[in-house]
C-alpha cells in the first residue's frame, strides 16, 4: 500500500503482519492459478492485476513435435518474478501426486513449495483424505514444504497441520463451481484452531466470496476459475485484490455485534419535534 | 532400440543417451523434468545417462493450472 490509512495519532490502523508461507513472507494474501485462460497474455496481465505473489502451475506430459517454439507459461510466469506453486491436480492415488511433486521439484531446480491435492472423485473433485494424509507424510519425509488441498473438516485439517504442513487449504465449495463460502462455520473452526496459514483454496466465485473467507479469519485465498471464468478476467482480478485487502481489514478492524432491531445512528436528544 | 516417450513408441539408434532423445525430439533449452522408469534423472545426467531398449521415459513441463 503505497499510503496506509493511519490513525489520529499517524500511526497506521492497521497492524498487520505479512502472510508467512515455509519462512517467506508474502505482502499478497491472494494467491492465484494459472489455467483456464484464453491466452498466456491474457494469464499474463490478470495474474499481474491480481498482485499475487504465489502462482500454481500443473505438470503436464511435453507436447512432442508440436510448435516446439510456441511460448512456455514460464516466461509469462516467471520463476524470478513469481514464487511458484506446482500442484498435483488430476492425481487421483497418493503416488501419483509423490510423482507429481518431484518431478515439479526436478523441473524448477529443487524448489520444494507445492500444492498437494489427491482427489477422489471426477464429479465433485472432492479430496480423497485418506490418500492425502498419505501422500503428505511421504512429502515432508522427502523434503518437501506442503500446502495441502482438504475437505472443510476441522479434524482433518489438523491432522495435516500436525503432520508438518506449512500451509492448510480447506475448499469452500467444489473446485471450479464458484458457489462461494458454503460451510463457514466450518471454515472459521479450522481457522480458530490453527497454528499454521488457512487458506481458502476453491469454490470462490465473485469479490464478496473472497471478502467473506477472508472476515473469517483466513490467512488468505487460493483461486484460480472465478478470475479465469469471468467475462473480463483482468477487471476480476483486480476486484480479487481489494476483496481479499478489504475482507482481511475487516476481520482484523472486528465488526460490529448483529442486533435484531434498529439502533439510530443520529442523536436522539435536540431534535426539534 | 525402441523407447517410450509420453506414452509413445521412438525408434532411437542403439545406446542413445538422453540428451540425444532430447536434441532429436527438438526440446534442447526447454526447461523440462525426466522420467526413465519412473526415476527422476537430474537434468545435468542426460549426456551420460543411456538408454535401453523399451525404456519409458516422461518428458514434463509446467503449464498452467488451479
């Protein structure tokens, strides 16, 4: 924030520490995906639009004798310029997201931040947990630091937590269904609970869905179809980005109590009737 | 020899080593991982790194993804 609102005092309202991820720090609590859009220009101008600092990328086979100088996403997306995050979608066995994860490791000369999901079904894409908790403990053994896609259970969630995650990503709804936050008190109880980074990571679907996770609590959200799919994906990346600041600012200002009936804002006293 | 590359067949001159399946296939200066036999070869191993007949290799690169 190049002006941060400060306080009658001049010192700034809010005191927020940075987003802390394995040690780095990120000024960015959105954290954006790379696929589904029109073009790499287009990935280009909504990742930069979003102010995210952390990209996900998938691992995919090399097209063979196609376009061999058709441009990588590696040069839109650049590992100096961005902190990536490799993921494992589309693994459906903890072995194949073990796999996944060091060849990306491989790939991106050791780096060993990734995003791990096994999943269990091709309808909901929901986590099959079982394997994931596998899969997680085989990870870290390895070296690697996790940022975990799970299902909204709070005992799970810190069971990862307590295998050696860096990071735990609850979904808020289906992967790529933008339904938005549907179990928040789910998502709050994994957040109270926590001692590592919660972070949404699916079903957002517009600005409010990202605000209202992050006025839970959350240490920031992982998104990747609500910005791609929108019919201008560089205007909802931007709206992402004050979303998320706006959402985070509020929790942290704590809001007012709900009241069932009215409370007048103006002065009762002096009125003129 | 014949090889696997992606799940399809190569017809490769006998003890080639990886980095001539990778000259041949036109990938030198991409930023690739590899796979024979779901081992890993670290990128600096492909000129000594030979391969044998019905050898299964995956050859990945990132792009882009949730």
């Amino acid at each position: 924030m190049a002006h941060p609102a400060t306080s009658l005092d001049n010192t700034p309202v809010s005191a927020d520490s940075p987003l802390m991820i394995a040690g780095k720090t990120y000024h960015s609590r959105l954290l954006v995906g790379s696929g589904k859009y029109k073009s790499l220009e287009e990935t280009r101008l909504a990742t930069e639009a979003s102010g995210a600092e952390i990209i996900t990328v998938a691992i995919r086979r090399t097209n063979i004798g196609q376009n061999p100088d058709e441009p990588s996403l590696l040069e839109v997306i650049s590992p100096d310029k961005y902190t990536l995050l490799p993921n494992t979608a589309g693994c459906y066995t903890a072995e194949d997201a073990v796999r996944t994860c060091r060849l990306a490791r491989e790939l991106l000369d050791g780096h060993d931040l990734i995003k791990l999901e096994v999943l269990g079904d091709e309808k909901t894409l929901f986590p099959d947990v079982t394997a994931t908790l596998e899969a997680a403990e085989v990870l870290i053994k390895d070296g690697f630091q996790v940022m975990v896609y799970t299902n909204d259970d709070p005992l799970i969630a810190k069971r990862l937590e307590d295998l050696g995650c860096v990071a735990v990503m609850p979904l808020a709804a289906p992967i790529g269904s933008g339904l938005g936050i549907r179990n928040p008190y789910n998502i709050l109880t994994i957040v109270e609970n926590a001692s590592v980074p919660i972070l949404v990571d699916a079903g957002v679907g517009t600005a409010s869905d990202a605000a209202i996770a992050m006025e839970l609590g959350c240490a920031g959200i992982l998104m990747n179809t609500a910005i791609a799919a929108a019919q201008n994906p560089v205007l909802m990346a931007s709206a992402m980005k004050k979303a998320v600041e706006a959402g985070r600012e509020a929790f942290l200002a704590g809001r007012m109590p709900r009241k069932r009936f009215a409370s007048a804002s103006s002065p009762i006293d002096g009125l003129i009737i | 020899m014949k090889v696997t590359v992606n799940g399809k067949n190569h017809e490769l001159k006998p003890r080639s080593s990886l980095a001539d399946l990778v000259q041949l296939l036109d990938l030198q200066g991409k930023r690739l991982a590899i796979e024979v036999n779901q081992e890993i070869v670290p990128r600096g191993q492909y000129p000594s790194f030979e391969l044998a007949e019905l050898d299964h290799v995956e050859i990945v690169h990132a792009i882009g993804g949730g």
